[in-house]
C-alpha cells in the first residue's frame, strides 16, 4: 500500500473517531440524538405503523400541519390527510415517489409514501415531502423549463453555424460545364476521402464545400469552416489545432478546441488553403494520416474523425516548385480534385444566375432587358458569380421601374458592350453562329424571367410554342 493511500485512510479513521465520539451511547441520549437530526432535516417526515397510527413526526411536519407534534403521535394519519394512501402501501408494499397531495388546510404538497420493513415484513410506512410546499416544486418546474429553452436556443444557434447552408440545387446553371462539374462532385460527396476545389475567386467554391458535406455521409455532423488566408499566421495554428491551458502567453485558462476537434464526426472546410503556413501543412497531413490531434501544450494525442474539403484559387503545383506548399499534403488532397468554371466559359448560365439574385433580393418582379443582358453576356467577369451578384444588387438599388436597363449597368460591362467583338466575344465569328448564341441567350433568359412557363415564353417572344420547343432542343435548353 502506498503512503498516500494509508495517509488517506488514517485521515478517514480519525474523522470518523471523531464523530463517534460526539453519538451517545446510552439508548435514551441516542434516540434524542436521532431525533434532533430528523427535526432538523429540511423535509417533512412522518412515521407509522401497520396500523397506520402516527408512532413519530418531525418538526417540519407539526409546522406544516399546525399541531403539537407529540400530540399526533398515537393518531390515525387519516385525521391529517383524509384521503391517505399510506394502507395501500403498506399492503401493496410499493412506494409511491414524487406524489402530489393535499392537507386538511388544502396546502399543496408532493410527498413519497415509503413501506417499511422488517425481515422481509411489512411493520409501517413513512411520509415524506419533498418540498414544504407544493408551489416551491412548481417553481423549480417552472425555472427548469425556462433552462431548458435556453440550452435549446442557443443549441439550435450552435448547429445553425456549424451546419452547411447549401445543396447542389443550390449551385444554379444549365451550361454543359456546370452540370458536368455537379455531377462529378456528387459522386465525390459519396465518398469519405478528402476533396480539393480550385478555381478562381468568386466562382462559387463554398457553394460546392457545403453541397459536398449536405451529400454526404456526414451530412447530420458539423460543418465547420476556416478561412486560412483570413487569420493572421501566427494565429492559425492554434486556431485549426487548439490549444491546452498555458499553451503559450495570452491563451485561454481553460484552453480552446481546434476547428478541426469541433469538426468532429462531420466535415472541415478549409477555404485557401494555399495560405497555410508549411508548418501547420506538416501537422494537418500527419492528422489525416493518423486521425490523430496534438493540441498546442498538449502532452498526448486525441483522435479526430473528420472529412476534409479544401478550396484554393491558387496554383498549388506551381507553389510546390517554389517550395511554399508541400507536394505530400497536395498529394494527399489530390486524389478527389474539383475544378469550378469561371463565369465566362458558361455564359449561357448568366440569365439563370440573374434570376436567382433577383428572387433572393424580393426583386423578381424586374428583369433584364435584352439590351443590358447582352451586355452581361459580352462582359468577361473577372470576379465571375460574386462579381455578376454584387452587380446585379447594384442596379435592383438604382432602377426605378421594373426593367434593368442599360443605364443601371456599370461603365466597364458598357465599355466592354462596345468593343467590336460578336456576342461570343470573339471578333472572326460566323454571323450565323453569333446569331445563334443570341437567340439561345434570348430563350434562357425568357424562360428564366416567366419561371419556365412555355407559354407565356413563346408568346413573348411572337412565336408558337412548338417552336419554341424545337429551338430549345436545338440549343439543348432543359
């Protein structure tokens, strides 16, 4: 036996010495002994025998019923509580917990009513409240329910910021590109493996990161994201791994978890990961390889079980030979690579994108006129989607009418109208070609502005509705 255990248990004998030594031996002093404790416990508590005669009362008890206590005793407890179940317990021998009753004075009350027993007999029973009265129980109630709403308002807060907002019906597009690079993804989400989105800024990455963890199955797990190029470097270390109590000075007594520990049993994005420090590359790689966690300060490892998705707008392989990104962590993300579209290779997918924005910002009372979406399908949208979006915003603040005119556009899309160059952008395009991306341009937008109604499509547009049909088979409009 060790010293610190025999010490502790040389400290329990000496303490209970010390109690024994404060109980009286003598039956009579004992029983006062014991009677003073009952009389000073905060419940209620009555005794009686098989006959259901009070044989003790404690002091709560006379208090509450207003009588002399020693005087009840010899008393049928029905003479306090006419309705008294305590025969049916002793005769049942089950007790009866939490009970609701009332005294003679109506006073609520919740009580237990507990058989007692001798050698397997029944010889009596005892009355217990568990509140001196009915209403202090209805107040904890009352103050629990109120705790309880809180734990769920905040809870639900929590899993609304930890929870991916989007799906892939919300990555909107009919272009050949777009539906191809949908479809790839969505077999991606399938799987359990890591997922690298690339393109360039503004394309919509996170819509797929997030449509990536809806698909998947981790769907009902956090969805945790962390921007790396938006946390100072110093700092991004311990904001992805966590940190113990004391890691370093300035950190939390209590420590902090990590993005990836939050994380848990769901899917961390990582947007930028391009700007990830080479440091913080080593340690994330030995995590998806070990599912493993160090925390800063920490002294031993926890396991993780996360599904990771980066995005990037950088060229990784061409960070790597300038040894600003390591190749194995690239290799280790590579095996499932999506690469998002820029806006101008899937102009088809502008009239589309206008109608969404204008439906998000209670607008879709206006549209477009031909002469401003021709204009927005010419531009060649270096922000891509976030720049068409914001732009779009822009002219819902300025027009007056319903109809989004030129006037409402910015200079650079109407400088870019005027340059001499065909809908398509390209200055040695067929006539007949350009005509044709025109019209198909005319048709999306149409449909997109009358919610897909054939009809009233065609009729704007002063032809029948067959062949509307046949031209949008023609351009594979669906």
């Amino acid at each position: 036996m060790s010293i610190e255990k025999r010490n502790q248990l040389c400290s329990e004998d000496n303490a209970l010495s010390e109690v024994s030594a404060e109980i009286p031996g003598d039956p009579n002093e004992l029983i006062d002994f014991l009677e003073t404790i009952l009389n000073n416990v905060y419940c209620g508590i009555i005794v009686t025998d098989r006959h259901s005669r009070i044989v003790f009362m404690n002091q709560v008890y006379s208090e509450l019923l207003g009588v002399d206590r020693h005087r009840a005793v010899g008393r049928q407890i029905r003479d306090f509580f006419p309705s008294s179940r305590l025969s049916r317990v002793m005769n049942s021998g089950h007790a009866e917990l939490g009970q609701r009753c009332s005294l003679s004075t109506e006073t609520p009350l919740l009580v237990n009513r507990i058989p007692l027993r001798q050698k397997s007999r029944v010889t009596g029973a005892i009355l217990q409240t568990v509140f001196k009265d009915y209403r202090h129980f209805t107040d904890l109630l009352t103050r629990l329910n109120q705790l309880e709403r809180e734990v769920n308002y905040y809870k639900k807060g929590l899993n609304s910021l930890l929870s991916a907002r989007y799906t892939f019906k919300s990555i909107v597009g009919q272009s050949s590109s777009i539906k191809k690079v949908k479809s790839l993804t969505a077999k991606y989400a399938a799987s359990d493996s890591p997922v690298l989105i690339v393109g360039p800024t503004g394309t919509g990455k996170e819509l797929f990161s997030h449509a990536v963890h809806s698909a998947s199955p981790r769907k009902t797990g956090p969805f945790v994201c962390l921007n790396c190029a938006a946390i100072p470097k110093e700092l991004l270390e311990s904001e992805l791994f966590g940190y113990e109590s004391g890691a370093f000075t300035g950190a939390l007594k209590k420590g902090k978890p990590g993005q990836i520990e939050l994380a848990q049993h769901g899917t961390l994005y990582l947007d930028e990961i391009g700007d990830l420090p080479l440091t913080a590359q080593a340690k994330l790689l030995r995590v998806l390889d070990t599912k493993m966690l160090d925390k800063l300060g920490g002294v031993r490892a926890i396991h993780v079980d996360f599904r990771l998705v980066a995005a990037t707008n950088r060229d990784l392989p061409d960070m790597i030979k300038k040894r600003r990104f390591r190749a194995d962590l690239y290799y280790r993300l590579n095996t499932m690579t999506v690469t998002v579209p820029p806006l101008k290779e899937r102009a088809e997918d502008i009239p589309l994108l206008v109608a969404r924005f204008l439906k998000d910002l209670d607008s879709s009372e206006k549209h477009m006129s031909t002469e401003a979406m021709s204009a927005l399908m010419q531009y060649h949208w270096p922000g891509n989607v976030r720049e068409l979006k914001n732009m779009v915003e822009r002219a819902v603040s300025l027009v007056e009418g319903k109809v989004i005119d030129l006037e409402q556009l910015p200079c650079e899309v109407l400088q870019e109208e005027c340059k001499p160059v065909g809908v398509s952008g390209h200055p040695d395009t067929f006539l007949s070609d350009e005509l044709a991306i025109f019209e198909k341009t005319l048709i999306v937008e149409r449909l997109a502005y009358n919610k897909g109604n054939m009809s009233k499509t065609s009729k704007s547009l002063g032809i029948s509705r067959s062949t509307l049909y046949e031209k949008c088979n023609k351009h594979n409009i669906s």
